[in-house]
C-alpha cells in the first residue's frame, strides 16, 4: 500500500451512528406500544419523535437526511 501525491483520500459514505439508550422498562412498553401502532420499530420511533422535537425546537440542522424508508417497497402497476 503505497501513498502517493496524485491519489486523493477515499470519504468513506457517512454512516448511522449507535448510540446506547437506557430506559425506565414501562417507558419503553409505552414507546414499543406506540411504535406499533404506528407501524414502526422501537429505534425508528425513537428517531421519529427526536427528529420532531428537534425541528419544533428550531434545532434540525437543514442537511438533515430524510428519515430511511423501511418495509416493503410500494407495489408499483405495470
């Protein structure tokens, strides 16, 4: 592996980043329960409900990406 002055180094693509949350067991019911009916895991609706107090905050960086699309991809006719 050699570095040489013409090569310019690679942007890895930005990922997701992990980050370990500790909750009160009958708030994560209550958050696991509303995530369902919702249609959305636990960790999506965790992200849904910053995302949103966050942009009524006025605090959501404007570069912010929309959140991933998950499930199954809509039927499209042909």
């Amino acid at each position: 592996m050699t570095d040489s002055p013409d090569e310019t180094p690679r942007r890895r693509p930005q990922q997701r980043k992990q980050v370990l949350l500790r909750l009160d067991p009958s708030v994560y019911e209550a958050l696991a329960r509303w995530a369902g009916e919702d249609l959305r895991s636990a960790n999506a609706q965790i992200e849904f409900l910053l995302r949103k107090s966050l942009a009524e905050a006025g605090r959501l960086p404007k570069d912010t990406k929309p959140m991933p699309r998950r499930g199954r991809p809509p039927v499209t006719e042909p």
